[in-house]
C-alpha cells in the first residue's frame, strides 16, 4: 500500500495578485538548493486517521500555526515514488518570520556517528503562483492550478 500525505496550502489575496505560502524543507540535504524544492505543509498518516485531521496536524508541527475555519479540498496526486498526497486550501495570512517547526535528529555528516538536530521546515514565504510555480515540489504543482479554479 501506498504511503499516504495530507497538507495545506494556504493561500491571501493581495492588491495585484494570488499569493501562496510555501514551506522549504529544513536538514543538511535541502540547505542549498531552492527552485523545485519547497512544499506544502504536509506530513503522512496511517489509516487510524482522516486526511484533513493530519493537515491541520502537520500544519501546526510544522509551522507552528493553529488554522479555523473550514479547508478547500484540492483533490489527491500521486507522487513520482508513488507517495499519495492529499491537499487542502485555506484562506489566511500568516507571518512568514513567526515560523516554528518542530525538529528531527539524523546521524550527519553520514557515517560520523553523531546525531544532530534539524527544524522539519527551515522557512516559510508567501509566493505569487508564477513564483510559486518555479519553487515548488514539481509533483505538486497541480495543486497550484486546483486552488486557483476553486478560488
């Protein structure tokens, strides 16, 4: 069976434009590279648990910021490793700068047998979709398109 992701796309209207919060990746292997490498928040869930009760879970670990009010649903992708992910839309507008995400140990350097502490996500940032489109995740990017037709 597939592993399964629920996450949240938030999204505010400004003068000019749609924006969208994206997240990047915190750890060693994400630190440098941007294009194509930001998400959602998001995170997995086993079948004891509803796709929208793990994005409002997994938004708040990762982000640190308690969402209200009903989600948008944006519909489910398969990922290229054949991960399902299910989205939400929510209207809001969150203070990229206040981010707090929970943290994750790995051995690193690889092979050092030390542990170290990474932040899940590293930093957050509003983007308009064409930028939007150009940092994120490629597997994700339709979400981007079923937001703006469901706005």
């Amino acid at each position: 069976m597939a592993k399964r992701s629920a996450g949240i796309l938030p999204y505010r209207r400004s003068p000019n434009e749609l924006q969208v919060l994206l997240v990047h990746p915190g750890g060693p292997f994400w630190q440098s590279r941007d294009l194509g490498a930001w998400s959602i928040a998001k995170g997995e869930y086993g079948d004891d648990e509803q796709p929208e009760a793990a994005a409002r879970r997994e938004f708040v670990e990762e982000t640190g910021w308690e969402l209200l009010g009903a989600l948008l649903p944006l519909g489910e992708l398969r990922q290229r490793g054949g991960k399902l992910i299910t989205a939400f839309g929510v209207e809001g507008d969150f203070d990229a700068g206040s981010l707090r995400s929970n943290m994750f140990e790995m051995e690193w350097p690889p092979r050092s047998g030390r542990m170290q502490s990474f932040p899940e996500i590293d930093r957050a940032g509003w983007f308009g979709l064409d930028m939007a489109r150009e940092k994120l995740l490629v597997g994700q990017r339709p979400f981007l398109d079923r937001l703006v037709v469901s706005v």
